[in-house]
C-alpha cells in the first residue's frame, strides 16, 4: 500500500497506579513495572494502534501475579 507507513514502539519504565487492586487480582503495590510494545500504521489521516502491556511489581512484594494487556485503537487527526 503506497504512502502507509507502519512504525513499533517499545518501551519499559515505572507505572504508579491509584489502588492495589487491578482487574479483580491483588497486585499488592501502587508502584509496578511495565513492559510495553506496539504496532501502528498510518494511512492518509488515519492512525491505528495495536499494543501489548505487561505489568509486574517484580516480586518487589508477593503475591505478584502480573498483568497482560493488549489493546486495539484508531484515532484520526481533526
């Protein structure tokens, strides 16, 4: 497809969230880890997302089950 231009984004850094309570799982800190990669193309105006999350305390404190997260998003420029 001539003019789509598709780009990855990695990253990795500390996440804070509000509780220690996520998706129905004692995560028991507010501070976790995430690990994140994505895919996105843009075509003419459009932009779409596809990225994958993972959290983690890091066995900071037990129990530490981990979260895995994939997410699907379109936005276009106004």
């Amino acid at each position: 497809m001539a003019g789509n231009r598709v780009f990855a984004e990695f990253g990795i850094g500390l996440s804070l969230l509000d509780g220690t309570k996520f998706a129905g799982k004692n995560i028991t800190t507010h501070y976790q880890f995430e690990d994140r990669i994505g895919i996105a193309m843009k075509f003419g105006d459009r932009e779409q997302h596809s990225e994958s999350f993972h959290y983690s305390n890091a066995g900071i404190k037990k129990p530490n089950p981990g979260l895995d997260f994939i997410s699907l998003s379109y936005s276009r420029a106004l």
